[in-house]
C-alpha cells in the first residue's frame, strides 16, 4: 500500500472519527465543496497545506496523516500538571491491567 493511497484511507478514517462530513471538513480547510471527496476517492492530490491543517482539525501528527498505526495521541497540554498526572496515571494503571490479563 502506497502513502498516497493510505493518506486517501485515513482522511476518511480521522473524518469519521470526528463525524463530520466532507461538506464540513471543506469549509474548515476553506476549499471547494467537493474536494475532500476527490481526496478520499484518490482522484487528486491535497497540497502539502491541506494534509497540515487537516492534521490541526483531527488532532495528530503530519506521519499520523499518512501511515497507519496502533498508537495514540492525545494532546493534554492544556491541563495542569496535577491533571496530566492523573491522565498519566489511568494509562499506567490500563496498562498494567492488560499486561496481567495476557499472563
């Protein structure tokens, strides 16, 4: 599988995610109507602006853009450190409960 063609797979992927529509993700990149559909359908290209807004709207990295991938991100930057601690907390205490169930 190509990048081109995982970019067109994730568009719709992260689209989805956030349940909007083409129509809606248009008018956010500011393009014509009918453009992400073409991206999604791999009829056009989007430009090297598009993929890095659209990485702003669905929250990831350029890479997360263009590759598939099991990892997460989730930006936390705007809580306070005692907040972020907590989130940190809840993933170590997943994390381990996952780690005991596959013993």
């Amino acid at each position: 599988m190509t990048i081109q063609y995982e970019l067109f797979e994730r568009i719709a992927e992260f689209r989805n995610n956030l349940r909007i529509t083409q129509a809606e993700l248009d008018k956010k990149l500011n393009i014509s109507r009918s453009a992400v559909n073409s991206w999604e359908l791999g009829t056009s290209t989007s430009q090297l602006k598009h993929v890095i807004e659209m990485s702003r709207i669905f929250n990831t990295t350029i890479d997360g853009m263009v590759t598939s991938s099991e990892h997460v991100t989730v930006d936390i930057t705007d809580l306070d450190p005692k907040e972020q601690q907590v989130i940190f907390n809840m993933v170590d205490c997943l994390k381990s409960k996952h780690t005991d169930n596959q013993s």
